[in-house]
C-alpha cells in the first residue's frame, strides 16, 4: 500500500460524527479524579484537554504531567497554559510513584511542560520520577514521553541512565508545519533527539507520535514516516488534532477512520514494530496495549 493509493474522498472537511466525547459513567473515573486532587498532581489529560480523559480515567489509568502545569513554550496546538514555571518540588517523584501505587498501574506514561527555563530542561526530574517508580515497583512498564531538551545530549543521558521502558518523544507533524505548530521546536533536532536515545541505550524502545488534519499532505506525512524510522523509531501514533480553544491553529481537516487504518498499514509495510492510528488516538492513549519485548531489570 502506498501512500498515492490513499482516495482523497476518504477526507472530511466539517467536524463528523465519528469524533465523540464520551462523558464519565464508572466510579473509578471519580476515584481517580480525587486520588490525583489528593496527592496535588498533573495530568496531561487535564492539562491538554484529551479527549480521552473520561474514558481513560473511568479504566483507572492517567498520564501524569511531572514539573509543573506552565510550560515555556506556545505550541499552537497545546491547551498547557504557558507561563513563568515555578521551581520544582522535590517531592513531586514521591507523590507519583505514591499514585501508582494506589492505583496498581502495571504501565505508566511520565511526561512533562517544557522547562527551558532550567538548565537541564528538567531531565534530572524525570530521572528521580523513574527512580521513586521503580523503588515502589521494580516491575512496572515505565514510558516517558519528553520535550527535546534544546537537543541537549546529557539532559537524554540523564533520563536514559534512570532505565525507562520506552523513550517517547513526539514529532507531532510535518516538516513544512514544523515551524507554525510547534514553538521552538525543530524537526530534525526531534528526529535527532530520538536517534540519540536509541544510541545512547540500544535497549530503550523508541516511540513518536504525529497530529493530522493540520494542513499536511499524504507525501509528506509518508516522508515523515520514513524519517523517524531513519531515526530508528519503533513505535508510532497517529490520531486527530482538534483545535483546543479558539486562539489554537485551526483544523483544516478531519481524517476518517478508514484513512488512519490504510496510514497504519503503510506505517507497518515501513517498518514499524507498533502502530496506533486513529482519530482519538493520542501519545499515551492505551499506551499499556504496546508490551516491550525487552524489559529494563538491572
């Protein structure tokens, strides 16, 4: 299957009816809820507005958002309020692992707010949350999903030598779009970014995520294919951006569910080990379906 063989008919322009929010029925939605309340932490499904959130939080499963709610940057498709971050607090590591194991998670996904504002863009933070997740269970299936650290080498060296499961660091489009979707970032620095971590630990899966609907072509969403498996890339997800609020970019167009399974095709033909495509398919959205052949126990 190639990506010329993809019918353009198969692409809707109005917001269809296939994207449904489906609004909290389980008890363990709200349990969760205060559990996280309780313990004074940060969901990227909150923060980013997934969603997801109903469904995710109703199985009992959250991704938490470590270093704060304001990030330092203004990536026109992201709810995360952007503001003057505060300082970090040092128990944060503590209070998730905590959560952790109140709620008996066998995965979990870590990510966190851009903090250019530190020198280490926050990659020591992300080490001591893996630590304090580990002390609580040597077992668990650890995924961190991380900002690009200005492409620093020793900020991934610091996350890397705390022995996550998956290392996931997003693309999130083209890389004509690069420079109006994601603020500061660029699209070879990300590919670097996942290129290095699989040098830095051959043993980490590596994972990237991608947004359709903004603009992009099927040629270019196919070149990207192709550039993260150069960059070794073995997992990725595909899923539909839906505009935040109105400040955000604009949806240019809404993708059909048989699109995502012929984009997830070609994406297997491409190489990759693992594919999640679909238009409420986000970064951490079942990330626990994926099981790493390779876990890290040292």
């Amino acid at each position: 299957m190639s990506c010329s063989k993809i019918d353009p008919s198969l692409h809707q322009a109005k917001k269809p009816e296939w994207i449904k929010v489906r609004l909290p029925s389980s008890p363990i939605f709200f349990s969760t809820k205060a559990l996280i309340s309780d313990l004074r932490l940060h969901t990227v499904c909150e923060s980013a507005q997934c969603p997801n959130r109903w469904e995710c939080w109703s199985q009992g499963t959250a991704t938490f958002m470590i270093a704060g709610e304001r990030c330092t940057r203004a990536c026109g498709f992201c709810a995360v309020s952007t503001a003057k971050p505060f300082a970090l607090e040092v128990d944060e590591p503590a209070r998730v692992a905590e959560a952790i194991r109140r709620m008996r998670l066998k995965h979990v996904v870590i990510t966190a707010v851009a903090r250019d504002d530190l020198a280490d863009g926050g990659a020591n933070h992300f080490a001591e949350t893996i630590r304090a997740i580990r002390e609580i269970d040597p077992e668990i299936v650890i995924e961190v999903l991380t900002p690009d650290f200005n492409g620093r080498e020793y900020s991934l060296r610091l996350v890397l030598e705390a022995r996550p499961d998956i290392f996931n660091h997003n693309l999130e489009t083209v890389e004509r779009l690069t420079p109006v979707v994601r603020s500061r970032a660029k699209y070879r620095r990300s590919l670097d970014v996942l290129r290095q971590a699989k040098q830095l630990d051959p043993g980490v899966v590596t994972k990237s995520g991608m947004m359709l609907g903004l603009g992009e072509t099927k040629a270019e969403l196919c070149q990207a294919m192709d550039d993260l498996r150069e960059a070794d890339a073995q997992v990725l997800t595909l899923g539909q951006y839906l505009r935040p609020t109105p400040h955000h970019l604009p949806v240019l167009e809404y993708i059909r569910p048989e699109v995502f399974e012929l984009y997830k095709e070609i994406a297997e033909q491409k190489g990759f080990e693992y594919v999640a495509s679909g238009p409420l398919v986000r970064s951490s959205y079942h990330a626990a379906d994926y099981h790493p052949s390779r876990k890290r126990r040292e």
